[in-house]
C-alpha cells in the first residue's frame, strides 16, 4: 500500500528480516553450531530495534 511512499531502505530491512529468518531456520536444522543460532537471533532482534517503524507498520 505505502510500497511506494516508503524508502527503499525499508524495503531492504524487511527482505533482509526475512532472508535472516530463513537463514535460522534452515540452520537450525541442521544446528551444527548453536552459536551462530544465538548471533543471528540478536542480529534480528537489533534490526527489529533499529526499525521500530516497521514494527508499527
């Protein structure tokens, strides 16, 4: 709807969530390093927390 308005950096943000997520679940199928789990888990949390707008949107 506000595709257009918003900036394309939003749009990255919300790939990059997206891909993030992907990347943890498909690594955590195969969870050969629980660490690397717990990275990519802050990492989402510290976008979500840098982007609050998108949590509003």
């Amino acid at each position: 709807m506000l595709a257009d308005d918003s900036p394309p950096p939003n749009l990255s943000a919300k790939s990059l969530r997206l891909a993030a997520l992907s990347s943890i679940l498909w690594r955590r199928r195969d969870s050969i390093n629980g660490r690397q789990t717990c990275v990519y888990m802050s990492h989402l949390i510290g976008s979500n927390a840098e982007d609050p707008n998108e949590t509003v949107s």
